[in-house]
C-alpha cells in the first residue's frame, strides 16, 4: 500500500520537473549556436536600448554597431571608411556632400535599404519630438543639417557651414523606415527587437540575462563566419574573470588586479592597449556647492591622484587632466593640472567661507559641505575611486555619501530632465572627432551629454568655431585653447585614463589590430578554430 | 472537515487584505512624486494621465487604497522601469527558477532534517546526537553569503567542476531536453548546498526535540512492548506524530527561505524573482519593488495555508472528531 | 558581596561550551568599546601597503586599500554589535507593548492585533527591508530600525501567552474583587514569568540580526563606507579570493563566532530556565 509520505515525495517530484519543463518552454529557441560557431562576450551592465540613434551608453553601442550599419565606419586604424556608401563626393567649399549608396544593402527583413531610410534616420535625430542626446551633433550654429535625396542610391547632406566632424557623424546606425515611420521612436517595441542592416541579426534579449545575435547570411560584405554571438551580462567583475577561466564565456574586460593572472590564463590571449576613454568626477553644476568654482579647484587640489592610481591601477592607468585622450591627434598637455596640494585646497575653501565646524565638516550660510557621489554598481575601479576620494575629502573638511546604482538606471536618470544627482564617476567613450559640443555646449543641457550644465561663453563660441574650421592646425590651435580652459574650470575632476584590457579566447581568430577601435573591428572576418595559431 | 476547511480558507482572505494594507503603506513611504510607484515618470504625458486616473492619485489617500486594490486584484502592479513591462508578467516569469531553486533546496533539507532529528532524538546524547548539535549550531551561524563564495572559490574556480552563476548554458537551447535538464542541474548544485548548509539546522533541531517528546508517550511504550521491530515504531510511529507539527514549522520557514533565495540568487547569478528584486532595488525600480513584495508575501501566505490544510487532512484525530 | 554573587549565579551556565561562548562576548564587547586605544590605525586610513597578509605590524593584514584590517574588525565589532542590541531592544520593547496590549484587553484588540502579527510574520522581512533602503539612503539607523520593527512578532506572541495564563490564575481573581489594580498584579507576576523566555527570544533575535545586518552591508544595503561593517568588509574581499584570502576569511569568521556566541549563551540561558 503507498504511504502518505511516498504520495507526497512522488507528487513534489512531478511538480518539480513540470516546472523545470514549462521554464524551459517559455524561453524562446536559438537556431544551434554551439562554442565552435559562437562568441560569447562578458557585458559588465545590462544595454538600455538598442536603437542607435537613442542610446547613450557603451554596453549599447557596442551590440548596436554589429547589428545596424551606418553610411561610413572607422577601420582598425581610426580612419573613416566606406560602410553603406560605397563612395563620397565633397562639392561647394566643404558645404555638400553627396554619397553614393550600395545596391547590395538588404534589411534583416529582407527589404531592401535605400536613401530614404538614411534620410528618415537623420531627419528623425533632429526631430525634436524624439528624444536623442545626439542631435546637437547636426545642428551647427543652430541650423540644422538638410538631409536630401536624389534617387533610391544618392544620400545628400547639406550643410549651412563647412563641418569638420560630419564624416565621422555618417557612421551611425540607419534605420528602416518602413517599420518606424509611422511609430513614436521613443516608445517603439523595435527599441527592443530591432530590425538593422549589419552582419548581425537580433534574435532576442532577456534583460539583465543576455542578448543574442545571430548571423545575417545576406549581409552585403559577405556572411560572417561564426553563426552566433552571445552577450551573457554579469554585473560582478569577479563573476566574468571566473566565467573567463572556466570558458563560459570567450571574451571579457579584465580587471586591472587580475592582469598579471590573467597572462597566466591558458585558454586566453590578452591583450592591452590604449583607448578614447576618460574617467571622471563630474558635478551638478546646478548644485549650490559646486557652481562655486572655488569649491571645485579645493576639491581638485586634494584629489591625490598618484595614491587612487596606485590603489586602483597599479601602473595600469595614466591621469588624466583635461576633456581629451593623449591618443586624439588635439591633444593639449599644457593644461592646468591641480596638483595635489592639501594646504592650497584648504586655504580656498577657508577664503571661500566655508569654515570648519566641530564636526570636522565646514559649513557656510548654514549649509554644510555635504555630497553624494553616484557610481555605477559593479565597476569596481569606479567604486574603488568613490572611496578613495571620500577619504581624500574628508581631509578638507567634505562629507561624501557614496551610492551605487544599477548602470541602465544610473544613465537614465543623468540624461532625465530632473538631474537629481551631485557629482557622479563616470567615463566618456570619445569619438575620433575631437568635436565635444553635445558634452560642453549650453545648448546641450538638459536634453544633450552635457548634464552637468556647463555654460561658458568661449567655449560654446570655441565649440562653433572648432566644428566649422576644415584646417587641422587651425582646428588644434582652437581644440587646444578649449581644454585649457575646460581643465581651468574643473566642471569635471578629471582623474583618469584607463588603458582597455581584455582577454579573448584563443579559439578566436581574425581580431583586429589592438587599438581604440577595439578587437572586433572587422567582425564578419573573425572565425573560430581549434588551431593555437597567434594572430 | 469541510466545515474546518472553509474556515481556514476564509481567514485568508483578510490576510491579503492585511498585507494589501500594509504593503500600500509602505509604498507611500517612498519620497517624491506618486506616480513614481506604478510607472517610470518620463514617459509620454498622455500615458502619464492616463496612469493617474487608473490608480486615482489625484484623489485622497483612502480612495488610492481601493483603486489601489482594484487593480492588484486584477494582476496589474503597475509598469516596470527600464524592462518596460508589466509587473506581473516579469515576476510569473521569474518565479518558476526561485521555486526550483527553493524547492529543491527545501526537500533536501526536509530529508536531512528528518533523517537526523529523527536519529539523534533517537540516539539521545550518543556521539551521533553530540555531532549534529555542533553541526546545527554551526549551520545556524553561518553567513550564507561567505558560504556561497567559499564554494564558488572551490568548486568553480578551484576545481572547475561546477558552474559558478547562471540558470543555464543559453548554447544548449535546442539541445535535447534530458541534456538541457542536467545543464540545469549542474547549475543548480552550488546554490542548493549553500542553502542547505545554511538552513538544515533549525529544522533538524526542531524535529530533534519534538522526536524527544514523542518517544517519551506511552504508546511508543506499547509499540515497543508489543514487540515491534525498532524501525517500525520511530518511523512509523514516532515520525507521524512528530511529522504534524512539522507541517506547521514548514510554513512559518517559508519567510526565511525566501530571504535566503535573495542573497543566494545574487551571488550566483540565478535568474528568479530574489535577484530580481535586488536589481530592483539598486535601480529604484519602485513598481517592481512593490510587486515583489506583495507577491512574494502572498506566496508565503498560500503556503502556510497549504501547510494547514495538508496537517488537517494527515492529522487522524481530526478525522476521528468528524467521524462523531 | 551578594550582589557579585547573584552577579555570579546569573552568569554562571553549566554547559561549560555556553560559558565560553559568554566569555567570548564580553570580551569582544570590550574590544569593541575600547576600539580606539586597542587599534593603531584609523580604520578608514588609506594606506599604501595593500592586500599584505597578517603580520606584526598588522594582526589581520591589510585589505585592497592598505586598510589595517584589525582596526576595521574591531570597528566593525562596534557595528554588529550595536546593531544587534538596538534591533533587538525594539523588536523586544514593541513585541511587548503589543503582546500586553493584546493579552490583557483581549477581545476584537486581542483579535487584531495577532492577525497584525500574523501578517507581519507572512511578510519576509528582507523584502521589506530591502525596500525601504531603496525608497531612502540606506545608512546604519535605517538598517537598525527596520530589523527592530520586523521582528517583534516573537516577543509579542511570548508575552501574550504569558498575559493570558496569569489571567486565568485564582490570585488575579481575588485581587479584582478586592478592588486591587489588576496592572500592578500583571506587572508584577508577568514580568518575572516573561524575563527568560524573551531573553532567549532575544539572543535569537540579536544572532538574526546581526546576520541580517551583515547580509544587507554585503549587499551594498546597509553600513556604507567609510564605516566598516564585517558584511561590507565580506563584499570587498569577493574580488580577492585569491589574492587575500584572509580579506574573507576573517570578517566571516568573526560574524560567525559572534552569532554562534550568541545562540550559545541563548542555549545557557534556556537551561537555566528548565531547571
């Protein structure tokens, strides 16, 4: 006879599978991505959007450009190359350009790609009912580039003025305007399923779980040679360098404490090189405290940098102390450099009124010099920064508050009209083009990258000046006067440039020479084989 | 019985009010703009209205209440942040793996528990009975976070034999179903353990002193003198007797083993509605916030229920009762 | 002299592993009182000798921070500590009121209130707390506040049961007829009765607290920095487990052995009460 406690374990048992399996049948199938014909990268935090002309972040970029294309791209060695054009002519002093498109361009649909979607993409980034931080990028002087078309192939762009960044501005993703013409961009479930041109299709996105991508097999440049790619999100540095060892994933950022290990790893190559990135402090300069520049060069003067890079980098970072990479051809290394100096920093803030209270923390007209700074959870470097600076602070009489926030949610609210934060560590990822003007021109907040609220008059009149010189010396002679004065200014505290270190899986070959524009420039060429072959 | 049934049943019913209640209450502790709680603030104004007048946030706090009920009752908790969709559905779809890994974790202990508290009541102050106390007290103090890692450091990276985060290998989706089951299972094993090393004790120890209790009863003394095999008295027995109100203990360790999936999911990264809260919280995604903290209450309140019912259909005494 | 010995007889346990356990935490409450004189540097001081393995110079080592990982322990102490106690003198002091309340008026008050509790037992608390600290900044006194009010429920159950089986007694009977004030009888024979049973109440609630305290830190949740707490203290050492290895290994041993104390001297303290 079956005892009560048998039925009872028998009926868990069945409940159990029955859930394993109804799991498993909600998740929607991949098409058979196997470790020999896919690429798994390690996201560091979830994408917020995959529409290129909505995004802001990195992590979104990144999966953006495998799967939309633009009308230009940049090659291993920053330069501009054709992508969806295949060619360009430059007519009337720099004011026109006209590119001619493929023939051969299909969407993952199977719709074929026309000017008409290029101008659609662009006409949508300067519409203002669409809210895209990267529309400061084609309005010079206020006017706003004219996108033409003459023909299913030939793309115009007119411009009110000569404009040095445009080329480089041609590389964003295009897209299909016969789905979203009669959508609201803002809102529309292509944001998450989208449908692009590049050699990658979107198969699906379990938010903060993965993304995935399949091969586009009719992709004009040719099919890529690995079926798949995959992008397994794992917040927790620890966690991906454990996935790295264990091959659970193939490619992933290394922390800089774990270079040295890595170098060991035997299933990995690694790899380190220089990229376009800064690392900041960057304050809310609608915030009382900080409009206040006195209270942002003390701040300055007592940031020790030498003693964060050590703690942090070990070597593995270079300071940084302006709005530009050393690796941008404009870079200006004179700049004003706020060297570490407690008794200055002090002595500002004791002119300034801010007097120290019995609590060790000034105070001035009753407001106490009192600061969050937000991080982004899970970069350890940034969390790391955070502290150190809090005790650096503290030498000068600051109270900081360090709160982390998940990365998506941490963009959003920089980029929501509110601006309810202090000061934030965060980077910049900068284009080839020195061209900074969606960060540090007035007219770029609260809707553009400038959510600090930066407003000097020279610079936004440097930033116009900057864009519309064709000279390259002319043009260095303008971009070096900006960081200086930028650097003067501290709107930002300027702390670091990261060099990128990443490991890749040595089953992987084809990468691209290591170098700003990454690993993975020519994706459709990178292949996957058993072979140890260097490369 | 019936009668015994309904009434148990009835009384559930002001429970989700009162939880109702109270999570209401604590979503209005939350500063700054109400519309916040149910949807993230900068969409479309028009959606912003109609978002309003669903929820009645123009009108006092105690209508809020009721349209606030309304709506729960009709599964609508509001429009997550971020993922953009509703509440519910991102919670129903995340509640199968919390479940699993729950579930399992809580079976495993459920036998360990009734293997040994049955044993060391049994063996009463042996050797045996000495090791399991040190070892309850020792899995009652342990962090289950430091756990969990001290395992990923041996088994995942050390050993590499084991999966150190995830539900599954997302490359072994078309992979037959008996393959896709043991990836499954693979993943499973570290977070389980944690949790079993950290929550056997309480119940094992419970099962321990009411064993105690029930082989001092006089019926065990007849079992024993009518010659029955010893096997036979402390399982069939002793066990039953101690296993009612086990029942019961089972239902109050749902709040902790609930907790407990929260901490354990984060660490390994395994994809059920604990981790998902965590995320919600560092993103102040109040609307799933909210949602996670009514369904899961609701949940725990259903299990407890569960567990009254299953201790009155097993307990024989209230079945005599009925028979009068 | 008698008032040592009755010291003595309180603290005495027979069960020689909660005696040790009671020692341990005396001693740890001294540590952690005397922090500032004990440790040699500041525990929120960067330093420039990083993840050093314990030495002379540095019993515990120094974290990713060149932090003297002795000094953050002995903080850290002051942290778990002070959590532990204030948690739970609001968990027992609100487990009280509500279990008198509910014991002595009886009735729809009676009735409310344990389905209150109820209720609140259905809720997990770390959802709660969890929540809370994302509507405000977590910091140390919302992690305090929020433990002590969601675990109360305990307390409040013993204390009403108590209530209940003094006010059935004879004696309570006659004092009303007497026209004695039945609150002062209560008192006076509730109090006595209810002592025990909630200390050892007490010890658990503390041990969960300081669990739950370290959960949250861990988290992120709970004690920011500069603040060292042996949760967040564990959170930092996740990226050097193989480093530093001693950056995990000791602060979770110390929450372990506190808490492993403490249930303990909570085992002592129930013997003591079945003689």
């Amino acid at each position: 006879m079956m005892n009560k406690t048998t039925v009872v374990f028998f009926l868990f048992t069945v409940v159990f599978l029955f859930i394993v399996i109804a799991f498993e049948g909600c998740q929607t199938k991949t098409e058979r991505l196997t470790k020999e014909n896919t690429i798994i990268f390690a996201l560091s935090g979830d994408i917020s959007i995959l529409n290129p002309i909505l995004s802001s972040d990195s992590a979104s970029s990144a999966v953006e450009g495998f799967i939309f294309s633009g009308l230009t791209k940049i090659n291993e060695n920053l330069e501009i190359v054709p992508d969806i054009a295949k060619s360009w002519e430059i007519k009337n002093g720099g004011k026109e350009y006209i590119f001619y498109l493929r023939d051969d361009v299909y969407w993952h649909d199977g719709e074929k790609l026309t000017s008409y979607d290029v101008k659609f993409t662009f006409d949508s980034i300067l519409n203002p009912k669409v809210n895209s931080v990267r529309r400061g990028d084609y309005i010079i002087d206020g006017v706003p580039i004219k996108f033409e078309t003459d023909g299913p192939h030939i793309f115009k762009v007119i411009l009110p003025k000569p404009f040095a960044p445009i080329l480089s501005r041609m590389g964003i993703g295009i897209l299909p305007k016969h789905l979203l013409f009669d959508k609201d961009l803002n809102t529309a479930e292509f944001n998450t399923k989208p449908i692009g041109s590049g050699p990658f299709m979107f198969k699906e996105w379990i938010k903060s779980e993965r993304v995935v991508l399949e091969k586009n097999p009719k992709y004009f440049d040719g099919p890529p040679k690995i079926s798949g790619i995959i992008y397994k999100i794992i917040p927790d540095e620890n966690a991906r360098f454990v996935a790295l060892e264990s091959g659970q994933v193939d490619v992933s950022d290394i922390p800089p404490k774990d270079f040295n290990r890595a170098k060991k790893l035997k299933n990995c190559n690694v790899f380190e090189y220089d990229s376009l990135v800064y690392v900041y402090l960057g304050f809310n300069l609608k915030n009382e405290i900080f409009s206040d520049i006195r209270v942002r060069q003390a701040l300055a003067y007592a940031t020790d940098k030498t003693q964060l890079l050590n703690l942090i980098f070990r070597g593995l970072a270079k300071p940084a102390f302006g709005p530009m990479s050393p690796v941008s051809s404009m870079f200006e290394s004179d700049t004003e450099k706020y060297n570490f100096d407690l008794k200055k920093a002090n002595a500002i803030l004791d002119e300034a009124g801010w007097i120290l209270g019995s609590d060790v923390i000034r105070e001035k007209n009753g407001k106490k010099l009192e600061f969050t700074i937000l991080v982004n959870q899970g970069n350890k470097e940034r969390e790391k920064a955070a502290v150190i600076l809090q005790w650096q602070y503290k030498k000068i009489g600051a109270k900081v508050n360090i709160r982390l926030m998940e990365w998506s949610s941490l963009v959003k609210k920089l980029n929501s009209a509110r601006k309810d934060f202090d000061s934030v560590i965060i980077g910049w990822s900068l284009g080839i083009d020195p061209d900074s003007y969606s960060i540090w021109h007035s007219s770029q907040y609260p809707y553009g990258l400038n959510f600090i609220g930066f407003s000097d008059p020279t610079v936004d009149r440097l930033l116009e000046e900057g864009r519309t010189t064709i000279d390259f010396n002319q043009r260095k002679r303008i971009y070096s006067q900006i960081q200086k004065i930028i650097a003067y200014q501290q709107p930002y505290i300027f702390l670091w440039y990261p060099k990128s270190l990443v490991a890749v899986s040595k089953k992987i070959h084809g990468l691209s020479k290591p170098g700003p524009a990454g690993l993975f420039v020519n994706i459709e060429n990178v292949y996957i084989s058993k072979d140890e072959q260097g490369d | 019985m019936l009668v015994k049934f309904l009434k148990k049943l009835a009384v559930l019913i002001p429970m989700v009010f009162g939880i109702s209640l109270i999570s209401f209450f604590i979503i209005h502790l939350a500063p700054g703009d109400p519309t916040a709680l149910f949807v993230d603030p900068n969409i479309d104004p028009k959606e912003l209205l109609r978002i309003k007048a669903n929820w009645g946030l123009d009108k006092p706090i105690i209508i809020q209440f009721f349209y606030w009920l309304k709506n729960i009752i009709r599964g609508d908790f509001g429009i997550a942040y971020l993922y953009n969709r509703p509440v519910l559905e991102l919670i129903l779809e995340r509640i199968p793996a919390t479940l699993l890994l729950m579930g399992t974790a809580f079976i495993i202990i459920l036998l360990i528990s009734i293997f040994f508290g049955v044993y060391s009541a049994y063996k009463k102050d042996s050797f045996l009975d000495k090791i399991v106390s040190i070892l309850s007290f020792i899995g009652m103090s342990l962090p289950s976070f430091w756990v969990g890692l001290m395992l990923i450091l041996i088994f995942s990276v050390e050993l590499n034999i084991l999966p150190s985060s995830g539900f599954s290998n997302p490359l072994l989706s078309t992979s037959p179903i008996y393959l896709r089951i043991y990836d499954i299972f693979l993943h499973l094993i570290l977070p389980v353990s944690t949790m079993v090393i950290v929550g056997f004790a309480g119940l094992t120890r419970y099962i321990r002193s009411t064993t105690i209790e029930v082989l001092k009863q006089n019926y065990i003394r007849t079992a024993r003198a009518k010659g029955l095999p010893e096997n036979i008295v402390l399982f069939k027995h002793a066990l039953r007797n101690s296993l009612l109100p086990l029942i019961t203990i089972v239902g109050m360790s749902l709040p902790d083993l609930f907790a407990g999936a929260f901490i354990i999911e984060t660490i390994f990264g395994w994809p059920g509605m604990g981790r998902l809260g965590v995320s919600a919280v560092f993103s102040r995604n109040y609307p799933l916030i909210m949602g996670i903290v009514f369904i899961s209450s609701v949940l725990i309140l259903l299990g407890n229920a569960f567990a009254d019912l299953l201790y009155l259909i097993a307990d024989p005494r209230i079945r005599i009762d009925e028979n009068d | 002299m008698k008032m040592i010995k009755k010291l003595k007889d309180f603290l005495a346990f027979e069960n020689k592993a909660s005696q040790f356990a009671l020692i341990f935490i005396i001693l740890l409450i001294f540590a952690a009182l005397f922090a500032p004189l004990l440790c040699r540097y500041n525990p929120a001081e960067l330093g420039t000798e990083s993840l050093l393995p314990p030495s002379f110079n540095h019993f515990f080592g120094t974290d990713d921070f060149g932090r003297d990982i002795f000094s953050r322990i002995l903080y850290g102490a002051r942290i778990s500590l002070s959590v532990g106690f204030i948690a739970v003198a609001i968990s027992v002091i609100v487990g009280f009121l509500f279990g008198i309340i509910s014991g002595f008026f009886g009735g729809w008050i009676d009735f409310l209130i344990m389905r209150f509790v109820d209720v609140m037992l259905s809720f997990p608390s770390i959802f709660l707390i969890l929540s809370i600290q994302a509507m405000f900044t977590p910091n140390i006194y919302n992690v305090v506040f929020v433990i002590g009010l969601t675990s109360w429920m305990g307390v409040a159950r013993l204390v009403r049961a108590e209530v209940l089986s003094v006010k059935e007694r004879p004696f309570v009977e006659a004092a009303k007829v007497l026209g004695l004030p039945t609150k002062n009888i209560l008192f006076r024979h509730i109090l006595p009765n209810v002592i025990e049973p909630v200390l050892v109440a007490a010890t658990i609630g503390m041990a969960g607290a300081i669990l739950t305290e370290s959960a949250l830190s861990f988290l992120g949740l709970g004690v920011q920095p500069p603040l060292s707490s042996w949760g967040n203290m564990l959170q930092d050492s996740q990226a050097y487990l193989r480093d530093a290895p001693w950056m995990a290994i000791i602060p979770g041993f110390f929450i372990f052995i506190t808490v492993l104390c403490i249930y303990l001297i909570g085992e002592g303290i129930k013997e003591k009460i079945q003689k």
